[in-house]
C-alpha cells in the first residue's frame, strides 16, 4: 500500500504538465476536483450512466468518475474550464447561454465537454446526429431541445465562418 500510494502520476490538464501522488485508484473527477481545485466537474450517478462527470481524455468524452487516475498516466485531459478564455467564452458556451441551455448547471460541464468533441471534429449539424452523441449525457431539467438546439447552432456558425 505504501508503494502505491507514493506513486507519481503526470499528465497534461488544459494543456498544463500536473503530477499527482496519491492513491493510484483515486478516481479522476476525485484528482481533478479535490486535488487539482478543478470543481467545475461535476459528480452525479457516480456509476457510470449520467455523464455529468464527462471531461475529455485524449479528445473523447469519458466518465471520469469511472477512470482510476493511474489510467491517465501520460494522457490529455481535458476539462469544462478549458473552453473558456478568462472572460471570453468559447462559441458552445455562448450557444448555451443564448439558447437558455442550462438550468441547474450540474449536466452542464459534461454536457458542453461532449458536444464540444462533436464540434471539434467536425460534427454535423443533425440535430438526430447530435442527439445520439449526446446519448451519454442525462439533463433532468431543460428537456433536450435547447442542448441540442445549441450545438446545431454552433456547429452552423462554425460552418459559416
Ligand atoms: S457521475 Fe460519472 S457518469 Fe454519472
Ligand atoms: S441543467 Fe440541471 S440537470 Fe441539466
């Protein structure tokens, strides 16, 4: 046990080498959160099945209350406060904030970090298309229209630019 918990653990967050020692099956949204003071992550099932804990590993979405941070060693994470640059936000989180795509927040930054991997790889403006990416992401507040209404339209601006 002695061992393992000595262990360092590096790896890229927001584009910053960060090491964590510590328990090796911490799990990451714990490393992140706790650790690392990135509480824009948020926990929700805590299993697996919401995807309120989505953050990017090596550009995919993954439930981060499901990785072990040993698993990360080496890797690229990336997180909700990655999108935003100091004031400015990123063009998804404008689409959010202009189709009311958030009420209580808490699916949000898993949300966002999901549909952000679509948008970035150059995902089509369907809104079927999105919806089955979003599939892994649970909201119990607005409904999905508007998430889904936002990333369309995001995906258009992009495309019209
Ligand atoms: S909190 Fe991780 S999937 Fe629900
Ligand atoms: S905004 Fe509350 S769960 Fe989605």
């Amino acid at each position: 046990m002695k061992r393992e918990a000595s262990r360092a653990i590096s790896f890229v967050v927001n584009g910053a080498e960060r090491t964590y020692k510590g328990p090796a099956f911490k799990r990451l949204i714990d490393v992140l959160r706790e650790d690392f003071g990135l509480t824009g992550t948020k926990e929700g099932c805590g299993e697996g099945e919401c995807g309120a804990c989505t953050v990017l590993l090596d550009g995919k979405p993954a439930a981060s209350c499901l990785v072990p941070v040993s698993q990360v060693h080496g890797r690229k994470v990336e997180t909700v406060e990655s999108l935003a640059r100091g004031e400015s936000l990123n063009p998804l989180q404008r689409s959010f904030l202009e189709e009311a795509a958030a009420q209580c927040g808490i699916c949000t930054p898993g949300i966002l970090l999901t549909a952000w991997s679509w948008v970035k790889a150059g995902g089509s403006a369907d809104p079927e298309a999105v919806r089955k990416h979003l599939s892994g992401n649970l909201c119990r507040c607005t409904g999905y229209q508007s998430i889904v209404d936002a990333v369309v339209k995001t995906v258009k601006k992009r495309r019209a630019a």
